[in-house]
C-alpha cells in the first residue's frame, strides 16, 4: 500500500490510526483517572453523618452530580469497550473517530460533574453569596483550559485541511 503525507507525518493511513489512537488513550488515561477519583469519593458521601442533615436542594445537587459522574465514566470508559470489541475488524480509523466522539462527550459530563460537586460543596462551605460567583469562575477557568485555548490554537495553527483519515471521513460523509 502506498504511503501518503499527512500532517507532516510519512505514514500510511493504518499507521496514524494506530498513532491516533495511542495519543487518544493516552488522553483518555488521564481524563478517566480524575473522574474515576471523584465518582469513587462521591459514592461515598451518602455515609457520612452529615449528609443525613443536607438540605433537600443539596440532596438533589448531589443526585445529579453522581448521575453526571457515573455518565463521565461510561463514556470515558467507552472507547476502551468499543476497541475490545472491534479490534481485529480492520475499522481502526472509524474506532478513533468514534473513540475520540466518547472522549469528548465524557469530558463535557466530566465538565458538568466537576461543576455540580463544586457548586454542593461550596453550598455547604461557602456564604450563600459567593457561591455563584466561585462557581462561574472555576467554570469559566474549565472552559478557557478545556476549549478556549485549544480551539484558539486549532484556529490560530492549523490550516483548513480536514485532518480525519480518508476512512473515517467516508464514514462521516455516508452517515
């Protein structure tokens, strides 16, 4: 099979796929161990003494937020799921493509879990008046790391090609 250059790289379309999917996992690594860590404290809380004596409201930030985690880490855990499944089927630069789909939606709920459990800790923890106002600045704080930065750089570095394999781009085109 011949070789094509893309994105400065002399490889061939299994190649990056493969290369793609390292550099996602080991993305995924990272993003699963922090929420893996919450969703395990917040499984616990219920336990404790003090949550008995929670505020209905604080109950029901508490619920959302452990349904927001246990979504997190389905879909951060997903792309492994999705690879044992496929591996062999020779549809690797659709399992990237559909892998890097879960990544991204695990790390928007992970976004909504860490924005939940703060705003209920700091319910408990803070004066009610600055409450809104921690939170939206961690939030802002989030979303300037996790997308404004990156889509700034996306914007400001890179050029207009489509950088998805021939593959998953076919898929994309007939879906």
């Amino acid at each position: 099979m011949p070789r094509e250059r893309a994105q400065g790289r002399d490889e061939s379309p299994e190649e990056r796929a493969d290369r793609q999917w390292q550099e996602l996992i080991q993305e995924i690594r990272v993003a699963q161990t922090g929420v893996q860590i919450l969703f395990g404290f917040l499984l616990t809380v219920p336990f404790t003494a003090h949550f008995q004596g929670l505020a209905e409201t604080d109950k029901a930030i508490y619920t959302a937020t452990v349904v927001l985690g246990a979504l997190a880490t389905g879909a951060l855990i997903g792309p492994v799921s999705f690879h044992r499944i496929v591996s062999g089927r020779r549809i690797k630069p659709e399992a990237v493509l559909w892998a890097s789909r879960l990544t991204f939606a695990g790390i928007l709920l992970l976004l909504a879990t860490c924005t939940s459990a703060l705003l209920l800790v700091l319910r408990v923890a803070a004066p009610d008046a600055l409450v809104p106002w921690l939170v939206s600045a961690v939030v802002a704080w989030y979303l300037l790391c996790w997308y404004a930065l990156p889509l700034w750089a996306r914007i400001r570095y890179t050029s207009e090609e489509d950088p998805q394999p021939e593959e998953a781009r076919k898929t994309r085109s007939t879906t």
